[in-house]
C-alpha cells in the first residue's frame, strides 16, 4: 500500500513538473515571437544594399552619395513598415479586414516617406530650373491620379512656357541633370488639363499649352541587353531568311535548269510515283541549281542588311539602344523585313523619324541602284545569264514598269526569239538583279506603310502625331484586309504587323515638338507613292 501511494506521488509530481515545463516553453515561444519583431540590421548591411540598389538604377554606374542615401532611407522605411505589420499581426483579436487596413495604412505612410524626398527635390527644381525667362510654374503636383499615360511616381508640371517648347526644354533638360545628375528623366508633353478655349500665355513663340512631367529614371525602361533566347531565335530567323531567300532565286532559275517533264511532275505532284524514281530526277545535278540563285538571294540580303545598318548607325549618332533584328521570311519576296524594336528613350520626335527613315531610304536606295544595274545587264546580255519573267510583274509599277520600258523598250529578247507568241510576248528576259532588287522594292514599300512600329508608322507618328497614326493604321488594316495593298501579300503581311509590329512607340521625351521642316512631307510623299505603286500588283503577279 505504501509503495502504491508512493507511485501515485511520484506521478503527480512528474505532471507537476511536465506543466511547468509546457509554460515555460510557452513563454519562452511567446518571447521569440516578441524577438523576431525587433530584428535590428547592421548598418553595414543597410548601407551595402543600398550601393547596390543605387548603382542598379543608375545602370550599373558608381552613384552618387545623395542617390546612396535616399535608397538606404527607402531600405529603412520598407523594414519599418514591416516590423509594425508584424508586431500588430500578433493581436489574435484582428481580422482579416482589420489586416487589410493595417497593410494599406503601413504602405501609404512607406510612399510618403518615399515621396517626401522627390518633394524636396522638386523645390528645388521650380526654384533653380524653371524660372521667369523658361516656364512660368503655376501647378506642381505628383501624379497618383493623372492620366494613365504618365508613369506612376512622377510629378506633373503645369505653366505657361516664356520661350519656345525645344529651347524650353533642353534648358530644363539640362538644369535637372545639373542638379541630380542621372536620378530624374524629363518628359515634355502635351498638357493634359489644358482648356481648349484658354489661349496660351508668356511668350509669343508658345503656340500650345504644355506640361513638363519629372520622373525618377529607375521607373523609366533602361537599355538592357536582351535575353539569350531572343538571340538564338533571331539566328534561327536569319537561317530562315536565308532559306526564303535561295528559295526565291532557285525558282527565279528553274525553267533554266530543270527539263520540262520535271517541271510538269513538280506541278503535279498527286502523279508521282513515290516507289519510283525518275530517271531525270535521279541523274539530276542539283548544284549548279543552287548556285544560280546566289546573285537574287545574295541582291535581298543586302538590301535588308542596307537598311539595318541605316538604322543603327542613325542610333548610334543619337544615343540610342536597338535591339538585336528579328528578320521575318516570306516565301514570296524573301524577305518581309525585320522587327528592331528600340530598347532605350528616345530624344525627341526627330530622333524617332530619323531613325525610322534611314532604313527605307538606304534600302530603297539600294533596291534601285540593284534594279537599275540589272536592266542595263539585261541589254545585250548572253541569253543563258537571263531570266523570263512576267511583263505584268513590272508593269504593275509605275515606276519600275517606266524604268523597265525606258531601258529594254517594248520589244524584248525573249519576244525576238519566240516569233512574236503570245506566251513569249508575256515575259521579258532580265538579269538576276532585276529579279531581287524588285523583291527588295516590295519589301521596303511594305515596311513604309503607315501603320504600327513599322518604318512608316514611326515616321508618321514623328511627323503627325500618335493619332494621327491611329487614323492612318485603320485605313491601312482595312486595305490589307480587302487585298487592296500587296495583293496575296495583304493577308500575311497584316497578320505580322498585327503579332509583331501593332504597338506605337512611347519612350519619348519630346513629344510636343515635330521634325521639323518640309522633308517629313517630302519623305512620306516619295515613300508611299513608291510603296503603294510597288505593292499594287507586288505577290500576285
């Protein structure tokens, strides 16, 4: 009995101590709880982040002190904001939407911290940038609510301009990096909340009302090296390319190398004998094939590779970042063109029609000089350096069917030859050059419609404007659609502007002053009459 009440005691004793130990445990969980609220950071840590975070959004350069400061201050707040959301997180008593509340409170506070140094600095700016003889500041006010095409984190600058917008804002330009060297980007634009009754005040030479917008540049898109695969794709695009471009050549020399019953069994394919060969496809050399189409294939590279060296070298005169080209492949003109999208901001508008217009008018220029070349091989020319084509394949050009007529007269040789057959009179012998600078004309005509991020549509949107590129698009999608531009080509080619090229461009910083001078008008008025004529007939003949 004595050894029983024994044991009894010994158990209590053991729930005694195993409560105890459960309540200290207790304690002691609730006061690493407590613990993990006040972490407390190396100010080394602090300061290491912010040399990183500073030198990534000032691209990668060494930054200043200011800009280590006020990241090491956001670094700060973000902590901040987090410790109290923990600690109040701990209420058992607090619902979700009390959470929701808490979380939206801590981070409108973090923006104010945040904001409160873009404010001091923008003091700074009305005070030592804008001024009586620049823009008359009459409204400074951050952009949380403003129209949607103002990035988020700016502040908007209302006033009234004393000098003209260009001078304006290169002073402004100027002052701005003066001040905070690479940590602001300056937009001119159009003036949102401007009455369209009100007339512009200040200077004379102020025709419109506009606005000035700061923006921190770690918010504007920065130049950066594209991704790894969208290299490789541009190889495999530039293979493919290749490809469509022997293509065309090799069908160019095909009624020159392959015998008549070939041809018949290429054109109908549903008679071939698959367990059979040919005896003339089987003793066939396809080589000397395959290097016929050298001088077409070679002629639509070059004039492709004419326009993007055109492009990147206006860029690279401006400053500005073009990404690698993806080049499109048609099997009907070699090439469509190539999509080279702009990987940094852009100036001004100038800069946008400059760029864009340096494509087209070194390709173009190319394709004529390549077309012209070739009808002067083609008169007198040995007969086996000649290819047939369609007449109609010319004569749907006004341009190229003048050219064509003025330098091979109506009378050709393979009309000489042929006794005047109605099949003969169809065709006219030319040189290979003839052949691939015409692909090339179609291709740069395409490219020069006014539609998109295309050459053309960044020219008109320089020139005229985003809505006037907008109007102008819709009638171009709706010509494309009813096969009234480039014929077969019409369905294609829309279908690549719609995947690939529909989007305008909007990394501008002047976006209130044109080009500029009459060769804008000039520029379009060649290139579409040129364009409009070229594709008519351009796939279909």
């Amino acid at each position: 009995m004595h050894k029983r009440l024994q044991t009894a005691r010994d158990m209590q004793s053991f729930r005694e101590r195993e409560d105890t130990s459960k309540g200290k445990d207790g304690d002691e969980k609730k006061a690493k709880d407590q613990d993990s609220t006040n972490i407390e950071v190396n100010p080394e840590i602090y300061k290491a982040l912010a040399e990183a975070e500073a030198a990534r959004d000032n691209n990668g350069k060494t930054a200043s002190d200011d800009q280590v400061k006020d990241s090491e201050k956001n670094l700060k707040a973000v902590l901040d904001a987090a410790k109290k959301i923990g600690q109040k997180a701990q209420n058992p008593k607090m619902d979700n939407k009390e959470m929701e509340t808490l979380i939206r409170d801590e981070i409108n506070t973090f923006l104010e911290t945040v904001n409160s140094g873009m404010k001091q600095d923008m003091k700074r700016v009305r005070e030592e940038v804008f001024g009586a003889n620049v823009f008359w500041v009459t409204e400074m006010n951050p952009t949380a609510e403003r129209p949607s095409e103002i990035v988020p984190g700016s502040w908007l600058v209302r006033g009234n301009l004393r000098t003209t917008k260009d001078e304006a804002f290169d002073k402004v330009v100027q002052g701005v990096d003066k001040l905070f060297g690479n940590k602001y980007t300056v937009f001119i634009i159009p003036d949102p909340e401007a009455d369209l009754q009100e007339p512009p005040r200040g200077n004379a030479k102020a025709k419109e009302r506009v606005a000035f917008v700061v923006t921190p540049s770690q918010y504007v898109n920065q130049p950066q090296e594209g991704p790894g695969w969208q290299l490789v794709a541009a190889g495999l695009l530039f293979l493919l390319a290749f490809g469509a471009a022997t293509r065309i050549g090799v069908i160019a020399n095909t009624p020159k190398f392959l015998p008549q019953s070939i041809i018949e069994l290429l054109a109908q394919p549903d008679s071939y004998n698959a367990d059979t060969v040919p005896p003339e496809l089987a003793n066939f050399d396809f080589k000397p094939l395959l290097l016929s189409s050298v001088p077409i294939s070679s002629a639509i590279l070059v004039i492709q590779g004419l326009q993007e060296a055109a492009h990147r070298a206006v860029a690279n005169a401006r400053n500005v970042k073009l990404a690698t080209p993806l080049f499109i492949p048609n099997d009907q003109i070699g090439l469509f063109g190539a999509v080279t999208q702009i990987k940094s901001l852009l100036r001004s508008r100038k800069d946008l029609f400059d760029i864009a217009a340096a494509g087209p008018l070194a390709g173009g220029l190319g394709a004529l000089a390549l077309f012209g070349t070739g009808l002067l091989l083609s008169i007198g020319g040995a007969r086996e350096d000649l290819l047939p084509v369609p007449a109609a394949l010319l004569q749907g050009s006004l341009l190229l069917g003048g050219a064509t007529q003025a330098v091979l007269g109506t009378g050709t040789a393979a009309a000489n030859t042929a006794a005047g057959s109605a099949a003969a009179a169809a065709t006219i012998a030319v040189h290979p050059f003839v052949i691939g600078g015409w692909c090339g004309l179609v291709a740069v005509a395409l490219n020069c419609l006014p539609v998109g991020s295309l050459d053309g549509g960044r020219m008109v949107q320089a020139a005229f404007g985003r809505q006037s590129l907008s109007i102008s698009s819709f009638f171009v999608y709706v010509a494309l659609g009813l096969g009234l531009l480039g014929s077969s080509l019409a369905l294609p080619f829309g279908l690549y502007v719609l995947l690939f090229q529909r989007i305008p461009e909007k990394g501008i910083q002047d976006t209130v002053t044109s080009p500029g001078g009459n060769s804008s008008f000039g520029e379009l008025f060649v290139q579409l009459d040129v364009t409009h004529r070229a594709c008519s007939q351009a796939a279909g003949s």
